[in-house]
C-alpha cells in the first residue's frame, strides 16, 4: 500500500512539475556577465579571436588601447596604439597578422603579433572614419565608413597589400558589416536610418544588387555577425538585445542582454558555440550560449 501511495505521488509531482524547454535545459540565450564592469572605455568595441583562440578587445582602460581577454574573463593590457589613434574593429588575416579600424587617425592600421609594432596598412584620404569589418578568405578586407554628422556613409574594399577600392558611397550612417559564410553576400546595417542591406558579391569582391534586408522601427544597430547556417546576429544599441534573422531577413528571436549599448559580438568557445559581447554603457562584456556555432568558430 505504502509503496503504491508512494509511486502515485511521485507521478503526480511528475505531471505538475514545470516542462523545460530546450532553451531553459541549455541554458541558451541568457546573458551573463563575463568580465567585470569599468573595464574599458564606453568605446569597448570589436571583439576578435585569433587562430590560437585568445580574443582580443579595443580600449581598455583608456581609448588608444587593445586588451586581451583571457577564457575567465580577466583582461590585460597587450598594446598601446601611437599617438592620435583609437581602434574601433579587429580583424585578422589568414596569415594572422591584426587589422584595426582606426577611425581617429583614418587609417586600416597593421599590428605583427610577435614584435608588436604597428603600423599603417592603408591610409585613404577618402575616408570619413573606419568603423567596422569583415574580411573573406582571400584576405580582401570590407570597411564600413560612416560620417555621423551628414547620416551619410561609404564602403570600401582593401584589397591585399594595402589597396583601398571605393565600392559605394551611397549609403546611410555605415555601420555593421557581416559577409555570408559562402562569401557570396555582404550585409551592411545603417545605424540612423534602421536598415540592413544585402549585397551580392562575386569572386572579385565587387558589389551588386543592392537589396533591403531588414530594418527596424526603433534603436540602433551597431556590430553583426553570422552563424554556420547564415542566419545574422544584430546588435541592436540601445534596447540591449541581439536580433537573429534568418538568411531571407525574418526575425528569428531577440536575445536580451543586462546591459543597453551593446556594440559587436564575436563567436568562441571551445564549440563556437558561446557569443561574447560588448557593452558600452557597462564598459564590459556578457556573453551567452547559443545553438548554433559561429561562422568562424573562435576557438
């Protein structure tokens, strides 16, 4: 009888206990911090890995600065740019050589990782100020080059060695800027004006067929990146949320973060599968668990 009674409750605690989703048994989605607050400036932007799996964040405890974030979210000092510089996006080559956006001194700017010397990939007297990038597997690097003050904005493609190549100039306020990962379409978002825009590209790198993506009614955006499958992840500054859209433009979920200004997001982890991101009014990172790894993986 006992054990009868026994089983009958354990069934009934069984049917009235709460179902977990997919999301809740993960833990996917929900922001946590990862490094300590103040840490950087409220220009903390362009998080990147190189192909050791160390990641690497711009101005860190003053502008000017690119510190390195270890996997326990621990930061410290790895160089100071020179004089009248300040860094807004990392990027790195196949041969791992770092790429900035300085947006300060309008440059592309070179770091060797081993000496730490830096120096000017391309200087261009055409740019308003380089924001952010993507670069593709044949080192051809895309900038996104807004001038905050007109809401206008360029893009640029540099093509190995230093060679900058006008290929729009007729865009909002350039911001984010994601390639597919077949490298076949280039997506560039407008902060002011709320729009992601798609392009084709071909196996040279030129741009066509200018088509809207998606676009918001509210907040901004800043850094985007993309997943294995296509789908892109939108920084959306000021609602602190990271927008999926699917590959035709749909909404797939909105991710919520602690803090509001988030700036760019980078995938990691030993999986890909964990998306760090930068907060500008935290002055920090929070990072999340995601189901899909990163087009480049991180680590």
């Amino acid at each position: 009888m006992r054990k009868t009674l026994f089983i009958a409750l354990m069934l009934l605690e069984c049917a009235t206990a709460p179902v977990l989703s997919a999301q809740d048994f993960y833990g996917l989605y929900k922001a946590e911090d990862f490094t300590k607050e103040d840490l950087f400036t409220n220009n903390i932007e362009g998080p990147s890995f190189d192909d050791k799996g160390n990641l690497y964040v711009v101005n860190f405890q003053k502008d000017g600065t690119i510190g390195l974030v270890k996997p326990d979210g621990q930061v410290s000092l790895f160089l100071t740019l020179p004089e009248g510089s300040v860094a807004n996006s990392i990027t790195f080559t196949s041969h791992g050589k770092m790429l900035l956006a300085d947006f300060k001194g309008h440059n592309v700017l070179e770091v060797n990782m081993k000496t730490k010397k830096v120096g000017v990939y391309v200087h261009e007297k055409g740019f308003n100020q380089p924001n952010d990038f993507c670069i593709n597997s044949r080192d051809q690097l895309f900038v996104s080059d807004p001038n905050w003050k007109d809401g206008t904005g360029k893009l640029w493609r540099v093509d190995r060695g230093g060679k900058a190549v006008l290929l729009t100039d007729q865009m909002g306020t350039t911001n984010g800027i994601e390639l597919s990962p077949d490298e076949r379409t280039l997506y560039v978002n407008e902060s002011v004006q709320r729009k992601i825009w798609s392009f084709d590209v071909d196996g040279k790198g030129n741009i066509t067929n200018k088509k809207l993506f998606a676009e918001f009614p509210d907040f901004g955006f800043d850094g985007m990146k993309c997943d294995q499958e296509g789908n892109l992840y939108v920084t959306r500054y000021g609602k602190g949320a990271i927008a999926v859209l699917s590959p035709t433009g749909q909404l797939i979920r909105e991710v919520m973060l602690k803090g509001k200004n988030c700036s760019n997001l980078v995938f990691g982890g030993i999986n890909g599968k964990l998306v760090f991101v930068t907060l500008q009014d935290r002055k920090g990172m929070e990072r999340f668990r995601n189901d899909i790894a990163g087009k480049n993986k991180g680590l």
